[in-house]
C-alpha cells in the first residue's frame, strides 16, 4: 500500500524506541513544536503527504500522529481546508509558579493522591551526611496534574507525628512541604535540594503520559530540624517538556553563601562547622 511507504531520511529524533510506537513519536515532536510556538495558534500545517516525505516517515503515521494531536484538542482538521493548531498545551506560567514556590496555587493546579502509607523509612538515598531520620514516617504518592493532564509525579516522606498534626486530607489540597512549614514554622529549619536530570522509566512514562526514555527532571528536597531531624523528605519527577526552574538570588549572598549556586564538597563524616 502507497500509505505504507516512506521517503526522505528518518529524523533522529523518530528513531525506534522500545516500547513507544513511531507516530506516538511523532506527536510528542509535533506538540513539543506547538509548545515552544514553532507551530503557533492558527498556523495550517503540512499536508500529512508532504509531512511524511519530509520526516522520511510513512503517511499512515503522521495520519495517526495528527489523530492523536486532535484527540487532545491541540489541532483541528477542516476538509478543504486543512489542518491547523487550534490549542496549545498548558500554559507554562503557572507551572513555574506551582514547581519553584510551594505555596503556590493556581486555580487549574490539582493533586491525585495515589497511596498513604504509615510505618515507612525514608531511603537512605534520600539522606544526607548527619541526617537523622529517627521515627515513623508516613509516604505518600502522588501526582501533580494541571488542567488535569499530570506533570508532577512525587514520593514524600513525613514524620509521623508532624503528619499527624496537619488537617485531614491535605495532601489531595496543597503540596505536603507548604503545608509542613505552615504547620512546623521555618525558624531553626533547613531546605536541602537537589535536581538532576535523568530518562524516564516505564511507570514514570505511563503516569506523567509520556514517550519511553523522555527527559525528566528529579528533584529531591529535605527539610530538616535545628538538630538534623528530617521532617520531611520527598523526591519528584517532573516532565522535561514542562519543567522550568527560575530564583532570585541577592547578589551579597553569591559572595557570603556560595553553596546557593555552588556545591560545597566534602570529605564523608566532615560536619561543616558554625
């Protein structure tokens, strides 16, 4: 059949990959495009012959990539028209809000709690030097969705009896950290972050409904007592395509704290001193 045949040179970017089919592929290059705004709202797009000739892909899968688009409400095909991006993905603006300051909340921003479970361990991995983690801790997992497509998958762990005095169900209302510091205060506290960026896994591809090996990026966080208790620990995983991160730092402290922008190394059991 014409429709399966191909043209051109494979991109890259559509090489096979275990797991995820080529126009699933395609739609993730295509939406990626209208997001950035390659591909603007109300631009007409290639003919899905034209299209396939130059990603050197068969028609019947830039037709299925296009149907799947439509599914999603981000393009519109009109007969003797053409197709044209009748959408765009979520905007980012409150995404940023929602991952760099905890006690955001915007409006389209929810939580779908997937397990709460009591007498768990915080993962060694985790901790930090001199981090203590005595106790009982409760983990629990959830997603962040926005304008219910999830962008956030979390696994945090709090001390029981800090849990224990927060207001039921808050963890389908707010993000658990705010809701800690709300209830704890941050006097004599401490924040610990880091971020890496790592491909996704099977599970973490078919919660945050993303393509197999997708960039995203891990960012665990502690925070912790005057003494060095961990009251809370969690790490999450957050889409590549929606992750951005943004702070404000006073120019003083690039000088007086320098471990804000730079990791501050040292040798295991070496306590940093007052």
């Amino acid at each position: 059949m014409a429709d399966d045949q191909t043209t051109g040179i494979e991109r890259p970017e559509l090489l096979a990959a275990r797991g995820v089919t080529q126009y699933q592929r395609l739609a993730s290059l295509l939406r990626h495009r209208i997001a950035k705004g390659e591909y603007p709202l109300g631009m007409l797009l290639p003919p899905i012959t034209h299209l396939a000739a130059d990603l050197g892909v068969a028609v019947v899968t830039v037709r299925q990539a296009y149907e799947l688009l439509s599914q999603e409400g981000l393009i519109r095909s009109q007969r003797g028209v053409g197709t044209h991006v009748a959408a765009v993905p979520a905007a980012t603006g409150d995404i940023e809000l929602a991952i760099n300051d905890p006690f955001a909340a915007p409006e389209a921003l929810g939580f779908e709690v997937l397990e709460v479970r009591r007498d768990a361990r915080v993962p060694q991995a985790l901790l930090g030097p001199g981090d203590q983690s005595s106790g009982d801790y409760v983990c629990v997992r959830k997603l962040h969705t926005y304008s219910s497509e999830p962008f956030c998958y979390a696994e945090i762990y709090v001390l029981a009896q800090v849990f224990d005095s927060l207001p039921k169900d808050i963890a389908k209302k707010r993000k658990l950290l705010a809701a800690v510091l709300d209830e704890q205060g941050s006097r004599n506290k401490r924040v610990r972050q880091r971020t890496t960026v790592m491909p996704a896994d099977f599970p973490l591809c078919d919660m945050l409904k993303i393509p197999f090996a997708s960039p995203v990026a891990k960012m665990s966080r502690r925070l912790l007592d005057g003494k060095g208790t961990v009251l809370y620990a969690g790490v999450t995983w957050y889409r590549g395509d929606r992750y951005v991160s943004e702070i404000d730092i006073p120019a003083s402290a690039l000088k007086t704290v320098p471990a804000i922008t730079e990791p501050q190394w040292r040798k295991a059991g070496e306590r940093k001193q007052s």
